[in-house]
C-alpha cells in the first residue's frame, strides 16, 4: 500500500494511474510514499515538502523550498514563536548561525558528505527518500562531495556576512537564486517583531500571499522568476509545487 | 565545441520551421482574451477554446488549441493559440460576490484564479513564442500588471501585438492604449463583434509567421 492521500488517507497501490488526476475521494493531490516494509510515521507530506531547516547549506534550491517551509512553521505556529522567543538578545534564541557561520564554505554540505551531525541527518533523509529505488543508489550518493558545489559556498558566505551584521541591515532582497539562501538564513537571524521579519521575508520572496481564504496578493515577478511552479493552493494556506526536473541532482 | 553548436543551431531552426508557434494570449481579467481566442480559433478551425464570461477570472486555467492555421495572402501560418488566465496582483473573492456567487464558491473561484495567474506567469516563462496582449480599450492601460508583463515580454524578446480590445463600446480609447505602449504596435478590434479582425490576422501573420 505504497501510497496514501494526506488529505482523507485513501490507500494507492503502487503505480495506480487514478492518483494522476487527484485522489478520487476528495480530489486531494497530495499523496505521501508508505513502503510496506516499513511504517512510515504520519509526516504531513514527505514527498511534497521540501527537506526540513537542519541542512540549510545543501543548494540554492533547497534554500529556497527551506525558505518557504520556514516561513510556513513561522506562519503556523508564530503565537508559541513569538510567545517564546526572548525579545532583547538577538544571538541566543536560535542555535542556528551558530551552525551556519563556522561551516566552511568549501566542504559545505552537500548531500552526503560524511562526518557531520548535518551529514548524517542528510543521509538518513537520502535513505527514507530512495527506499523504492535500488540500494545501490545510497553507497552511490554518499560518496564523499567535492565540495565544489557554487551555491552552497555562495550561501555560506551568505550567512557569515549576515553573521556579522547583527542588525541584519545588509540583506537588501537580490533578485537572484542567492535571496533565497538569503531568506533561509534570516529566520534564524534574530528578529524580535515576527510580523517585522514576516513581512520582510513576504516582500522578498512570497509569491502568492494569503491574506486570508479566498483573498490573495500576488508578486507577479516572483511567479515569473521561480523555477517551481505554484499548481495547488489550499485553505490552510499550504500549497503544492511542481519541482523542475533538475532540481533532483 | 563550435560544430556541436553549430549542429545544435541547424537542429532547432529545422524544427522552427516545422513547429507551429506558440502564441499566448495574455491581458489583464476581463480584458477579452478567451473572446478574441475563440474568435481566432472559431474563424479557422471551427471550434472554441473555452466559456466567456463577464465575471472576472472565468478563465483558471491556461487553455490551447493546437494548429490553427491562418491564411494570408495565400500564404498561410499555423500557430498553436494559448488562452491564458487574466493576470492581476490581487484576487479577491468579495469581488465574486457581487455577481449573484455564494461565498464558497467565490472563494473557490479566487483560489483558483490564484492559481491560474500561477500558471500564466510560469507559460510565459519558458512556454510562448510570442504575445498578443489583450487590453480593454476602455479602462486605463497604465497599470502595474500592464507595464510588468509587458517588461517581461519584452526581455524576453518575444514578438508582442498589444490589442486594444472592444472597440465597439462608446467609451473605448485607442489612442490611450497606443501612448501607453508607443514601443509597439497596437491594433484595434473588437473580438465580440468581429470588428478589425481581418487587420489582426495580418499582423499575427506577420509577427508569428
């Protein structure tokens, strides 16, 4: 029973040709992967979502799809966010440009490289990821990166020039891949006023706001840019994008 | 290197040749886009593409229709017409609401429309070969959504007519469409009434031939 809608957890076998236009019970189109080997904890969308903040250095693409999986956790849980969050000190909320600023932007990591905590949890997703496909494609991808990956390095330095710019003052919004390590790294810069820091990510990168059901503001530019491809809204202001092709090397 | 290229240069202008062009309609909502696309595609090919409609963003999902071919001058020029969403940086269901549609009907519609802007902006991305952007020559051109998307055609580089639609209604303006884009030629029609139409394929024959 490989896979299952996530919106009324109707069971598809594998290579079922009725997902392909929607699930026929509640015309949802978001299906997540249960191999019968193994059960799967009920994550949301493993298949749809772009892989979670712990890697934020893998590639601009991956930034960009972190950016916006940021923005919606900070969406949807900004009242314990902001509830939580300490107000004054703007390096020790977030563990995070810890983790970024040191990082070499050499080595950086990429999909598997071997012996870091980042490393490994990279690995363990490219495990869960590649179950159906042939064990061979795990030895394959953990093959030691050259590190010569152009984006990852552009983001590191990303994150150390806002590493020493605590008031984040610099990150004017670029036009180009890079804003979206940009945006990946700013959640985790401090910014006391969430709504301050939604906004801005907003104006950097969102391209269809929700104002609220039914009510949408667009950046035409950024629909036009995006190499992804926004296909499905829904209410609860998650959506569902087609991934270009060349996103997966 | 060079011969790869040069190979690679022959291959695509051989298929150039051959394919039809594909020529997507785009304008702001409620513009007469899906009128002037069934006008086009009813004239040579005897079919529709899809419902028109006075409430806005009737049109949610990019539609085609395949190898229309326009004779002209004994010549004739087959083009693949994409009618597009109308594009608009807000989509507000409230709007919907004012034409006799429930409420989750309306919000429906505004997710939808949504949506199909999404799709729009992304066809124009990589998927058109050139552009007939529809304006309703009774409302101002000068607008964000006009002056963005045809920025963006012109970075691309495509081959774009701007269509000052409508000209039938009394308080149509021309003259205001042609000085919002003095850059690029403007034509006049009507697409309900079928008004210059035969202007229009001349151009088309022209611009995407």
């Amino acid at each position: 029973m490989p896979h299952q809608c996530t919106s009324c957890g109707q069971v598809f076998d594998d290579g079922s040709k009725e997902m392909l236009s929607g699930c026929p019970d509640c015309g949802g189109n978001k299906f997540q992967f249960h191999p019968s080997t193994e059960d799967v904890p009920a994550e949301p969308e493993p298949s749809a979502e772009p892989p979670d903040p712990p890697t934020p250095d893998s590639s601009v693409a991956r930034t960009v799809g972190n950016a916006a999986a940021t923005v919606r956790d900070l969406v949807g849980s900004s009242g314990s966010q902001s509830a939580g969050a300490p107000e004054d000190d703007p390096s020790s909320r977030d563990p995070a440009p810890a983790d970024s600023i040191p990082s070499e932007p050499a080595p950086a990591p990429d999909r598997t490289p071997p012996d870091t905590p980042a490393s490994r949890e990279d690995a363990a997703q490219a495990d869960a990821r590649s179950e159906v496909v042939s064990p061979d494609e795990i030895p394959t991808g953990s093959e030691p990166s050259t590190g010569t990956e152009p984006p990852a390095t552009d983001d590191a330095a990303t994150s150390e020039d806002l590493g020493t710019d605590p008031t984040g003052a610099s990150a004017t919004p670029v036009p180009t891949g890079d804003a979206g390590g940009r945006v990946a790294s700013e959640p985790s810069e401090d910014r006391p006023d969430l709504s301050e820091l939604r906004e801005e990510l907003n104006d950097q990168f969102e391209s269809i706001k929700v104002l609220s059901p039914g009510q949408y503001e667009l950046n035409l530019m950024e629909l036009y840019d995006r190499e992804e491809y926004i296909i499905a809204l829904q209410e609860d202001g998650r959506y569902t994008i087609q991934v270009p092709e060349n996103w997966h090397d | 290197m060079g011969l790869i290229t040069d190979i690679r240069d022959s291959i695509s202008s051989l298929f150039s040749a051959q394919d039809p062009k594909r020529i997507g309609i785009y304008g702001p909502p409620n513009a007469g886009k899906t009128t002037l696309a069934n006008r086009i595609a009813r004239d040579w090919t005897g079919d529709a593409i899809g419902p028109e409609s006075h409430i806005p963003h009737e049109t949610r999902r990019a539609r085609r229709k395949e190898n229309v071919e326009i004779e002209r001058n004994g010549k004739s020029v087959t083009i693949d017409v994409v009618d597009t969403p109308g594009v608009t940086t807000k989509v507000d269901y409230t709007e919907f609401l004012e034409h006799d549609m429930e409420k989750d009907d309306a919000v429906r519609r505004s997710r939808e429309a949504t949506e199909g802007v999404a799709e729009a902006m992304h066809w124009l991305r990589e998927d058109v070969d050139g552009v007939l952007y529809v304006l309703d020559s009774t409302e101002d051109p000068f607008t964000q959504v006009n002056t963005m998307l045809v920025g963006i055609i012109e970075s691309q580089d495509l081959p774009v007519l701007i269509l000052a639609n409508k000209t039938d209604l009394e308080d149509s303006n021309v003259r205001r469409i042609e000085n919002a884009f003095p850059q690029h030629e403007t034509l006049p029609l009507s697409a309900l009434e079928g008004d210059n139409m035969d202007e229009v394929y001349d151009k088309i024959a022209e611009y995407f031939g």
